[in-house]
C-alpha cells in the first residue's frame, strides 16, 4: 500500500491538483464520519472537477481581454432611474448567447454602458462560454501593427469566440477604411455562425452602417440608455 507522500507524488505526476489538495482533509473526514467509500472517492473526484473548472474560467478570463470583474450586483441603477434594468436582466441570463442574438447598448459616456457589457461577459465566461471584450479604437491600432500571420490568428480568436463585445464603437465618430473593413468583416463572419455581438456607442444612427455589404441585416436588441451622465 502506497504511503501518503507517495499517493501525493502519484498524483502530481496524474496532474490532479484538486485531488491532492484536499485529499489529507477528506481522508480525516471520511475517518471521523464513517464515511463509505464510495461518498469519499465521490466527493474526491468532484474536488478535482471544481478546481479544474476554476482554472478554466480564470484561463477564459485571462484571454478575454476584460480588465475587471463586474457584475449588475455592483452596479449603481439608482444615479438613473430612466435605465431598462429589466431588460440588462434578462441579457445577464444569456439566453440571447443560445439564440445568436445581439445587443446594442446605446448612450452617453457615463450612462453606464461599459459596466452592463463587462456585467454580461463576465457573466458568460462564469457559464462557461468563450468572450472576446475589446475596446474598438485600441483593437483597430493594435490590429494595424501585428504582422499579416498575427492578423489571422487574432481575428480567427474573435470570429470563433461565443460572445463578442464591441465597446465605445464610433467613439471617435468615425474609423478608417481599413478598420471599417475589418469591423465588417467580424461582424458578417459571426453572423453566418450565429454568434453573439454586444455592441455599446454612444452613436447609435452609425451602427446600422455595419450591415452594409451583407445580403440580410443584423438583428439588435436596443437597450437605450437615457443620457443621464455620472458627472
């Protein structure tokens, strides 16, 4: 029979960290309660399943390119009570994700748009879905510098992902040529695999301009945000 030391070895060598975490504190419970063996190795195995889900999700966030983790719990409905918080509710449950739907969250800086769309994401990579958060006018800079092979591996990243953000698009009013291109692009290529945009401007006349070129337009669920400013 194999020592503890020695299980623990065996076990960092099977990579199972979950396991060999909690695997001393299981033993002592399992001993204390009379617990049968199978309810131990049970409770064991979904150690390993929760902190293997857990190093998935931080990985996922990692990658998604969101620099916080917000939530509509946090966030402060009472400054504007002109705000749809029902309807950023029922985009918090992500049935428009399994439907390949997207949102469009119109208003003035300071209305509140970032946090709501950052909300959604964050939500989405807890439910195990794939998210690509990018702020538009930094994307479009830094996509122009990466070399033409980069190129095809960030945009395959964001074509493939289940959720994808768009945030402060036509922030500047307008983008260039290139980058127009570019945003029409993703924006085709994921409608043809039925994958979710959420987009936030604070010029919602410009963002039907995305469906030109395409055969069929976009469907977007409007959330308008009253321009009610924080400051």
């Amino acid at each position: 029979m194999m020592t503890m030391p020695e299980i623990e070895r065996c076990l960092r060598q099977l990579r199972l960290s979950g396991v060999r975490d909690t695997l001393q504190t299981r033993v002592l419970q399992a001993q204390g309660a009379n617990q049968p063996f199978l309810e131990t190795f049970s409770l064991i195995l979904q150690d390993e399943l929760d902190r293997r889900q857990s190093r998935l999700i931080e990985r996922r966030y990692r990658q998604s390119g969101l620099d916080e983790k917000l939530t509509l719990a946090e966030f402060d409905w009472s400054f504007n009570l002109k705000l749809p918080r029902q309807t950023c509710f029922q985009l918090h449950t992500l049935a428009f994700i399994a439907a390949g739907e997207n949102a469009l969250l119109v208003g003035k800086p300071g209305t509140g748009k970032s946090h709501i769309a950052k909300a959604i994401a964050y939500q989405a990579i807890l439910q195990g879905h794939k998210v690509q958060y990018l702020e538009t006018d930094d994307f479009f800079h830094r996509y122009a510098l990466k070399s033409p092979a980069q190129r095809e591996v960030r945009l395959r990243t964001i074509i493939d992902c289940d959720l994808l953000v768009l945030d402060d698009l036509f922030l500047a009013s307008a983008i260039p040529d290139d980058a127009g291109a570019l945003l029409q692009t993703l924006i085709h290529q994921r409608y043809k695999l039925r994958r979710s945009v959420i987009v936030t401007s604070n010029l919602p006349k410009e963002v039907p301009r995305l469906c030109r070129g395409g055969s069929r337009s976009l469907t977007f669920t409007a959330v308008v945000h009253h321009e009610t400013p924080d400051s």
